[in-house]
C-alpha cells in the first residue's frame, strides 16, 4: 500500500495513491462516476420555474447534493476516509431536507422560516458578545431590523427544525438513527474515532501512530453515498418529471447488489 512523505495527503504523489486506490475498487469508482454522470444529465435537463418556490428549492437542493457527493469520491479517491464521512454526512442531512421538501406539503414553508431563526441567532451572538472581529458586525445591526425580524418570525411561527425531524418529514428516520448516527463520528471527533490512528501491539501499548490513506471503508462509503444521490435524483424527477424512472432504477440495482455483494463477503 502506499506509503506517505512529508507531505501527507498534499503528496505530489497523488496520482500514484489514486491510481492504487482506483485500481483495488475499480468498478465501484466506475459504477459511482456513471451515476454522477446521468444524475448531471438529470439536473441540466430541467427547466427553471421562476414562481415555483418547491421547485426551485429542490433544484438548488440536489446541486449541493451532487457537490457532497462528488466531494465524497474525490476524498475517497485519495483514501481520505474521515474527511470523506463528514462529506457524507453532509450529504445525507441534504437529502433528508431535499426529500422532504419535495413530498411534504408543508416543508417548503418550514424551510424558508427556518432561515429567519438562524439570522436571529447570528445576531443575538453577535449583540451579546463584545469580541473585537464582530464590531462592525455589532454596528450594521439596527433596533428597527431586529424588531422586523422578530415579527417575521412571529408571523410565519417559524422555527429551527432538527436534523432528525427533518428526517421524519423525509420518510428516512431509519437513516437518522443509523447511518447519520455512525456518521457523526467523523464530524465532532470523538476519542474512539481517533483509535484508527494508532497502532496497538498484543500487551495493550501502543506501538506506533498509524497515519495513511484508508481502504477497508471504502465500498460501503460509496455504496451508501450512491444509494443516497439515488434517493435525490429520484425527489428531483418526481418534482421535475423527466422520466429519470428506468435509469435510476438500474442504478439502484446495481447499488443493491454492491451491498449484498458487501454482506457476502463480511458474513
């Protein structure tokens, strides 16, 4: 397996670390490059509906899925298994709000004024804290704006929707408290995420730190990252309609059979 310099990951070596990677999970990579190609065919096929706030809501919303997933294959590509986690944790917490979006009647609505809280919350950080880098921040903020905001947000009852609700409302709360779950590892660092840097001999002490490009997760990292574009892809063509059906169900098909291929093999 490759082995790194003094440049880590930034090796100008990378060709030669993808090269390895790519070759020992080929058709993985094949079948992950073939999805993001039609899932882009997919998205430039649609027309832009200026007055439809759904529509253009799940458009802008499958273009930072596909930035999250093709985030996660570049990562994978070089063997960057946490950072390539945290993408794909990302990348599933936007397809929770894509799907749900684009079938629930309400969540359009939520997702706006959800906004509204968020930039209340910006402010009051920004009024309650006297730290010098936030002082023109302080001064561009009026009595006049906070009390609109607050009104607003009064009048549309807006309020800041969890990440696990926003699941229920996709129909995905399975996903919430499994995948998103194991995810999160990668994202807020906890100590035995970090047991993979380390090596441990037979008497319990560590014996070196083991820092190199990773391998192990790399099909069930993108098997999952697929399944979930797929998942996108299909909210899109429902809102959009251009008969995306047959092709995605084929690729659906062959992300099936990566799993129970995965399962085969670890059983």
């Amino acid at each position: 397996m490759f082995e790194f310099d003094s440049d880590g990951f930034l090796t100008h070596r990378s060709s030669e670390l993808e090269g390895e990677i790519n070759t020992a999970h080929h058709r993985l990579f094949a079948c992950a490059r073939h999805i993001n190609h039609d899932c882009h065919e997919l998205l430039f096929s649609a027309d832009i509906r200026n007055r439809d706030i759904r529509a253009i809501i799940v458009a802008t919303l499958f273009m930072r899925l596909l930035e999250h997933y093709q985030a996660v294959i570049v990562l994978l590509n070089r063997g960057m298994i946490a950072p390539a986690r945290a993408a794909l944790r990302a990348l599933v917490e936007t397809t929770f709000k894509m799907r749900a979006v684009a079938t629930e009647r309400s969540a359009p609505k939520a997702f706006i004024a959800e906004d509204l809280v968020a930039r209340k919350k910006l402010i009051n950080k920004a009024r309650n804290n006297e730290y010098p880098n936030l002082e023109e921040t302080r001064k561009a903020i009026s009595d006049e704006l906070v009390r609109e905001l607050e009104q607003e947000i009064l009048a549309t009852g807006a309020k800041t929707l969890s990440t696990e609700e926003w699941s229920r409302r996709a129909d995905m709360h399975d996903w919430y408290i499994t995948n998103y779950a194991l995810l999160s590892k990668a994202v807020h660092t906890q100590v035995r995420d970090l047991e993979a840097y380390l090596r441990i001999g037979e008497s319990c002490e560590i014996e070196e730190f083991h820092y190199a490009p990773g391998m192990d997760d790399i099909p069930l990292l993108i098997l999952t990252a697929a399944h979930c574009l797929l998942i996108g892809a299909s909210a899109f063509d429902g809102e959009f309609e251009l008969g995306f059906g047959p092709k995605g169900e084929l690729h659906s098909k062959m992300v099936e059979a990566g799993f129970r291929a995965l399962d085969e093999e670890n059983a």
